[in-house]
C-alpha cells in the first residue's frame, strides 16, 4: 500500500498519483484537513508520498507530531518517501534538517537548476540542467546532515534533495497539471494575484514541463513497485528489531538442537539466510569451530544492529535470495522461517543452490510446527503451503537439493536437504 499524506483540498497528488496508478500501485489517502488520522507504523507501507499544504513545517499543526513519527519510521526502514513543499520540509526536519521562515513568497513558474549530484539521482538524471516549474510556497529548509541537493534557484538553495538512496523532497509543485493550477490559485487567490498570468500560461508552461514531470514520477512508480516485497520486509522488522532477541529468547536451545543436525565438518562455511538477529549464529559457530566460516545475511538493518548488540560478527546486509557469494562458496546454509516468504521460493532455493558446493546441506527451520501456527493464526492448514512434503519436496529437487528428513513435529519444523551433485 502507498500512503499518501493530505494537508488541504486543492493539494492533492495530482501527476504523482496518476503515475503510481498506472503502475498498478493502491493507494490509501489520509486527508488530514478532513480528520483522517495518520498512521502510527510503516508496516504495511511500501512508499510515503506527504503533500504540500499552507501550514509551516516548524509550527505545531495537528497531524504534525504524527507525521513527522511516520517519516522517522520511514527513514529507517528505508521505505521510498517522496516530499512536496510542506512535506519536504517535513521531511528534511525528520532526517534532522530544519524548516523556517523565508524571505518572502515566491509564487509563480520560475527556473531551477539541476546540480551536479542530480545528473546521478534516480529520478532527476534525465532532467534537463534548467527547468521552468510553478513555486508556491513562503518557507524554507535547511538540509539536514548528508542529505545531497538536486536542485536549486537563486532566490531559494533547497529546491529538491534527496536523503539516503530512497528518500526526495521537492519544494516546487512538479506534480502540477492544468486543474492543479486552477484549485491552487482558487484557495490561494492573493497569492497568485502576485504572480500577474499564473493560470492563463499554465497550458503553454505545462506543455514544456509534463514531459520531465511524468518522467520523475514513472521513476518512483517503477523504483517503488520493483522493491515492494523488500520494502515491506524492512517495513515489517524494522521496529520489531531492538526486543526481537527478548521475545524469542527461549527458542534458543530448539535453534542449538536444529543446528545440531546439519551434522557440519570444523572448518567448514555456513550461511545463516535471514538471520534475524543471529540467534543460530553461536551454534553454527560452535559447530564448525575457530577455522570455520560463519555469515549471517539479512535483508534489514534494524536486525543486524541488533545482532552486532548480541556480539554476533559476519553479518552482511543482503538480498536473500540474490546472495552476494560465488558458486560453490558454501558448505551448509540454515534458513528459519523465511522461505515461504520470500517473493519467490525457488527463485531463492536455485540461488541458495548455486552457492553451496555439492554435498553441502540445507536445514529449513521453524521452532513452531505447521499446524501449531496454523491454529496460531486462526486458520486451517492450506494444502497448498510450500512446506508441506508434497510441495516441498519436489520444489527442492528442481532447484538441486534432495530432500534427506523431513520433521512437521508439534512444537518444531525441519526439513534437511543435501546439495545434489
């Protein structure tokens, strides 16, 4: 789901939303100038999309406690954000910039310049250098630390930026059309009575500018929906991460016993394929002794910092199912929990294949059985669940394990598979 943020009416997500419905993306709105609440987690949010709006981003307007909450979640569970206007400067004060007053309104289609790190950015490399834009706004923002400037004016530095890889703000209204300028102009009618001919040339302005503004939100369409399942992953463990260790802190001895099977040689190279935060990782360690290898991959930040709190080393931040090892690298890998949720299960069993030597093993691990999480989750077992033995067993064989032993036991799940030569 995209999360768009409302502040007024007439600013609504215009070219942005068009762009994100042709990608097949649902959308889910929150009009806080109608009431609507904002949400209080990103987990279930694969972009932020926070609107433009006549409230500052340094005054104490309702939804903005919540919405500056909503971007620090956003930020670190690097879910793509995209700012306009107010909710760039929300933005930048969520990343640890600043918003405030500027010198005076500017208001009306003006030039920006693209900077030298735009001609690199994701969405504003193909951009022309000069690009004439509507402005519409009276404050400003400083950046906040590490933040790189796309754009730029004479009168107003901050003009578009971008925070971390997924993050942008604009402070002028790329997502404007025809309509756009005619609802603005209507709530606003003294601010544009400053800017003599704002709506009348905003059909020859926007026949120059559609081309470059629907080709930045195509972009984020794109980048949104092509990491959709690993947005939603980060999203999901991100807050979960810090009391991860103390929820599951007795499944401890069930993961040791689990390991335990893998029946590793000292020496040996194990893998840990979305570690969490790394509760196999001493066992493993244990079993393949000092000479060994030992990594644990995990695709979310969160978990591997809270991983590095338990003093659990050979971490690597990582897709699990694109792992960046070469072929035969691997003696063993050990996977809990993960692949049946993963976007593509023998996608990732052919690549879990492809790096580990012939003979090597995969134990499959849940300290929960099958039909224990079912009834967990208030449901009946689906015969069509990729770790039942029917299905799983010769989806293992056309990736290139064979499947050894197989447990669906009460209070645990294993599967252990040898790489076929």
């Amino acid at each position: 789901m995209i999360q768009i943020v409302e502040h007024a009416p007439q600013e609504g997500p215009y070219a942005i939303g068009d762009a994100l419905e042709k990608a097949g993306l649902p959308l889910r709105v929150s009009r806080t100038w109608a009431g609507d609440p904002v949400p209080d987690t990103v987990d279930d949010i694969v972009a932020l999309v926070v609107m433009g709006g006549p409230m500052a981003a340094y005054d104490d307007f309702p939804s903005r406690t919540a919405e500056l909450a909503l971007l620090r979640a956003a930020l670190e569970a690097e879910v793509p954000v995209l700012g306009v206007c107010l909710g760039a400067q929300l933005l930048a004060v969520a990343a640890g910039g600043a918003a405030r007053p500027g010198n005076g309104a500017q208001v009306g289609w003006s030039g920006v310049r693209m900077t030298g790190t735009a001609h690199d950015d994701l969405l504003f490399a193909p951009v022309p250098e000069q690009l004439r834009v509507l402005h519409w706004h009276s404050d400003t923002m400083d950046l906040p630390p590490g933040a790189r400037l796309l754009a730029s004016c004479d009168r107003y530095e901050a003009q578009a930026f971008r925070v971390g890889a997924s993050a942008w703000g604009m402070q002028f209204h790329l997502e404007v059309d025809e309509a756009a300028v005619g609802a603005f102009a209507a709530a606003f009618p003294e601010e544009a009575a400053a800017a003599p001919g704002l709506v009348e040339s905003a059909p020859v302005e926007l026949a120059v500018l559609a081309r470059h503004r629907d080709g930045v939100f195509e972009r984020f369409a794109a980048f949104v929906a092509a990491r959709a399942g690993h947005t939603a992953t980060r999203a999901f463990f991100t807050r979960r991460a810090a009391g991860w260790e103390e929820r599951f802190a007795d499944d401890g001895p069930r993961y040791a016993a689990a390991v335990a099977r893998m029946d590793l040689r000292s020496g040996g190279r194990v893998l840990d394929v979305g570690c969490g935060s790394g509760r196999a990782l001493p066992a493993l360690r244990a079993q393949v002794g000092a000479e060994g290898v030992v990594l644990g991959v995990d695709l979310t930040p969160a978990m591997l910092t809270a991983a590095r709190r338990e003093g659990r080393g050979g971490l690597l931040l990582a897709d699990a199912c694109r792992l960046p090892l070469p072929t035969g690298a691997l003696d063993g890998i050990f996977s809990a929990g993960l692949v049946d949720h993963v976007p593509d299960s023998a996608a990732a069993l052919t690549d879990w294949a492809r790096v580990t030597a012939p003979g090597g093993v995969l134990l499959l691990f849940h300290p929960s059985g099958r039909a224990e999480r079912a009834a967990r989750h208030g449901h009946p077992l689906d015969p069509a669940d990729l770790l039942a033995e029917q299905n799983l067993r010769p989806v293992l064989r056309a990736t290139g394990w064979d499947l050894a032993s197989y447990e669906d036991a009460s209070h645990h799940f294993l599967a252990r598979a040898v790489r076929a030569g």
